[in-house]
C-alpha cells in the first residue's frame, strides 16, 4: 500500500494458464476438450454473420437493423447494436459483417493451402 508521495503500490501478480488454442493454420495446441465450446461459439457466430448478410442482400436495410436488433447476444452482435446505436446508421454495421466474412474467407484460404505435412510439422 502506497503510504505517501514517491510510494508505489505493491505490485500485483496475475497468473494465466493456456489450456487451448488454434492458431491461423488450423492446428490447435492443448486441451481439445477445452476448445470444443469456443469452436461451437465460433460456428455459431459465423452463421448469425451469414444470416444478417443475407437479409441485408434479400430484404435490405430496414430488415437487417430489426435482425441486428434482435439477434441473440454474443461478441459480433453486440458490437453491431453499439455501432447501430451509435449513430443510427447501419452502414458501419453491415461494413462490419462484411469485414468478419473477408477475415473468414482469408483464414479458409489459408487452411487450403496449408498442407497436412505442414499441419503435423506444427504439432
């Protein structure tokens, strides 16, 4: 505890522990079984994404703020309602699923041209 000027507080100690984690080749290190509900989260998160992309393309603007709006929460879409209701324009929200789709898009290229040989070599 600080006690007066030029004091500092004691330090503070954080520990973390790794249990999983996939990198951007698609090999993974550590606990499968620790990974299977980020990955289901992950899945799940792409086809809200594929969803509001398709409604914007097919019903247009008014249809995807409603869908946006009601979506369930999860990271993707709350970051959408916070851009929505920023400034009640939902173009930023939909360059957002958007850019999310591209990032997809760029990681299962790059799972394509990763060979199994790299992907054991990485284990």
């Amino acid at each position: 505890m600080a006690d007066g000027p030029g004091q500092h507080p004691p330090p503070v100690k954080i520990e973390v522990e790794l249990v999983f984690v996939q990198f951007t080749d698609g090999s993974t290190w550590g606990d499968p079984d620790e990974g299977k509900e980020a990955l289901a989260m992950r899945e799940d998160w792409l086809e809200d994404l594929l969803n509001l992309a398709r409604i914007y393309q097919e019903k247009g603007r008014a249809e995807f703020v409603s869908a946006v709006v009601k979506q369930q929460a999860n990271p993707i879409t709350d970051q959408l309602r916070t851009w929505y209701q920023a400034d009640g324009d939902a173009e930023d929200a939909v360059k957002l699923v958007n850019q999310r789709l591209k990032n997809v898009e760029s990681h299962l290229n790059k799972l394509r041209q990763t060979t199994p040989t790299q992907i054991q070599a990485a284990m």
